[in-house]
C-alpha cells in the first residue's frame, strides 16, 4: 500500500470514528479529543522542524542547478526564462482566481466554524502593517532571527540572493557549497520520510478530532477543499491548449491527441518524471527535434512545476477563508513572491512529501496559519492528479512554444563566436 493511500485512509478512519463516538458517547468523544489533538499536533510539529533548513537548502540547489543548466546553451537559457515568467503568472493566477471561486462558491459557514474549532490553537496573524512598514520588513536585518522567527518572506529573499551569489564563486569553493545544502536538504528528506511513517498515527488522530467537533459536515469541507484548488490548476491546465497553439504554432487538435498519452500517465503515476518518456514521444510527433525537446523536457521535469505556484497559494488562501481572514493586497504579493521563488526549489516527490514543506513558507509569509495543512495533507491524492496532468501538458506545451522560437533564433555555433571576434 502506498504513503498516500495509508494517509487517506486513516483521513477516513479518523473522520468515521470521530463521528461515530460523538453519536454513540456525546461527553465522552470530547474527552477523547483532549487526548488526540496533543498527538496530533506533535507529529505537526515534527514536519514543522524541517521546513526552514529544506527551504534554504532546496532554493540554493535548486537556483544553483539553474544557473548551470542556462550557462549550458542559449537554448536552455530561453527555456528558463519562459519557465520563470510562468511560474510568476501562475502565483498571479491562482491570487486572483482563488478568492473568485471561494466568492462564487463558499464553504458553508457550518463546516468553516467547525474547523476552526478543531484547530483552536491556530491564530491568524495579527493587525496588517502600513505598505512602508512591509516594504522594508522584506530586507532581512538578521536572516538567522528571520529564520527563527519564521518571518518566511525575507528568508527566502535573503536565500534567494546568496544562491545566486553562490553561482558566482569559482568552481572549487561554488561546488562545495552546493554538495553542503545538497545533503543538508537530503537530510531534512530523510527526516520527513521518517515523519511521515508515523503518518497514519498523525492524521488518524487530527482527524478524529474534525470528526467530533465538525461532524459529516466536515466530509463536505474536505471535498469543497479538493474541488476548489484543483479548479485552479485546470486553469493552467486548460491554459496549455492556447499556448500550443498560439506560441508553439501548433494546431488544438493535433496538440491534444499527442499530449494524451502522457497524460494517461501522468494520471496513473502522478510523477511527471515516469512520463517523461511519453512526453518525449509525443513532441516528437509534433514535429519537435529531438535536440530540443531531449533539453528542454528533462529541464522541465527538473525545476518547471508550473501548477506549483497557483495551486500552492490556493491553499493558503483556502485556509485563511476557513479562518475568515480578510487577504490584503500586501498578503497576496508576499503569497505570490513566496510561491513563484520557492517552486524553484520544489522537491520532485509525490504530493504528500512536498505538501508541508512547499506551502508552509507561502502560508506564513501572508499571515496563515499552517496547522490545518497536516490535515489537507490527507487528501492531497485527489488534486496531486491535476498537480501532474497540468504540469506535464504545460511542459509539452512550452518545448513546442521554445521549438518554435528557435527556428526564428537560430542557435549560435563556435564558429559564429569565431566569425564575430573577427
């Protein structure tokens, strides 16, 4: 049985029981709650621990392994920046068309009371600072208090710029940093496997506690949870379409039967890693060559989780419309920023790794509180399948978009270089 499965099913145990003992035993569920929420909240807690050095480490490896795939050839280097444009614009999407979905479809207030009750001890922050005061605040003083305080936003910005001054260094000194937060980051990996082995201990037991204070209602939280944030990465996914066809010159029809196959995959494994090979059969039928998609794909895999940012921040923003958080426009740039730099340094893992890990740091840069995300954990199953379907179809869709561009922009050769210094 997989991690996820294990998971889910104990979201289910723990749902049924809590319910069931509150309709059998009514005084007595409660006490049984003051006995699962501390269980619950320290295997939070244990996830919690690794958060700050998994970040810093991934974003160093993970712009590090950028810069030296684009310092590799310019058609590798345009492949980047399209990748970083739409994964800013994917952040921005999933911004704006959260809250619209939530507006259009609220969770009935019901369910969003009794969450909150579950979670008693999560606290939303507090007042809103004036936008000088958050202007400044995002230039860390201290990145070592930054971090303590798990002030997220400067954090990153603070990572963000020492790996890029890391890409700087000569070879020697540049590649021991990186082989450091490379194994800082497979230690924290390590740790979150050992974590999530007690998993089924963890969220059995937040579980029982939504089960007992929210009821069935919470059943139609969890599934209103699932179809909103997965709506918001179909519109990347359907977004693909027009991209394919407008930027790689490719026609809908022809793009969606070769990008099939691939998804068929992706559905299956939820790894855009195992369906790399479709994919690399599908731009070939489009009329891609090899030498570009065999680049531009594998880098895509690597580092191009475009449904990362917009799905991510709908969390978020999710949890803060359960704790009825009024979002200002500073809560969502901090959330949009947060989003777009750390997906650089995603891990490539199923959802259930990655869940904690890559929202937490958007989570708290706006202000929301994280613990409900060890819950929604429990079902990240269900979107982690658009998660994988939106990315594959995007990443075929920008090689033939770079395809395209590189028939207009002929590659330069040495001899080119040769014949300029001329």
């Amino acid at each position: 049985m997989s991690q996820a499965t294990r998971i889910l099913l104990s979201l289910l145990a723990g749902l049924a029981l809590g319910i069931a003992t509150t309709a059998a035993w009514p005084e007595r569920a409660l006490d049984f709650v003051d006995v699962a929420q501390p269980i619950g909240t320290a295997w939070l807690n244990a996830l919690r621990m690794t958060i700050v050095p998994l970040v810093v480490a991934l974003l160093v490896t993970g712009i590090a392994a950028t810069a030296e795939a684009a310092r590799a050839s310019r058609l590798a280097t345009r492949a980047i920046v399209l990748f970083l444009v739409l994964l800013w614009i994917s952040a921005a999407i999933g911004a704006l068309l959260t809250p619209l979905f939530l507006d259009l479809w609220p969770l009935p207030e019901q369910a969003a009371a009794a969450l909150r009750a579950t979670f008693a001890g999560a606290e939303p922050a507090g007042e809103i600072p004036p936008f000088s005061e958050f202007l400044s605040a995002i230039i860390p003083t201290n990145p070592i208090a930054a971090a303590a305080n798990d002030a997220f936003l400067p954090l990153i910005l603070f990572t963000t710029v020492f790996a890029f001054a890391v890409t700087r260094l000569p070879a020697e000194p540049r590649e021991t940093l990186v082989r450091f937060f490379r194994a800082l980051a497979d230690v924290m990996l390590v740790m979150i496997h050992w974590v999530l082995w007690l998993a089924p201990i963890g969220v059995l037991a937040l579980s029982y506690v939504v089960g007992a204070r929210a009821g069935t209602s919470a059943l139609g939280a969890l599934a209103h949870y699932v179809i909103v944030v997965a709506a918001v990465g179909g519109v990347l996914w359907l977004l693909a379409y027009p991209l394919a066809v407008f930027g790689g010159r490719v026609p809908l029809g022809r793009f969606a039967r070769e990008v099939g196959p691939s998804q068929a995959v992706a559905i299956s494994t939820q790894s855009s890693l195992a369906s790399l090979p479709a994919m690399l059969a599908g731009a070939e039928r489009l009329g891609v060559p090899v030498a570009t998609s065999g680049v531009t794909l594998p880098l895509a895999v690597a580092i191009f989780r475009v449904t990362g940012p917009c799905m991510n921040i709908a969390v978020a923003i999710y949890v803060a419309h359960v704790f009825g958080m009024e979002l200002g426009p500073q809560q969502l740039a901090a959330g949009i920023a947060a989003a777009a730099i750390t997906t650089l340094g995603a891990v490539s893992l199923p959802g259930a790794i990655s869940f904690v890990s890559s929202i937490a740091p958007i989570a708290i840069a706006m202000g929301v509180p994280v613990e409900p995300l060890a819950l929604l954990v429990a079902v990240e199953t269900l979107p982690d399948i658009m998660r994988t379907v939106a990315n594959v179809t995007m990443d075929v869709s920008t090689t033939t978009v770079i395809s395209a561009r590189s028939e207009d922009v002929p590659e330069r050769t040495e001899a080119d270089a040769l014949l300029d210094a001329e």
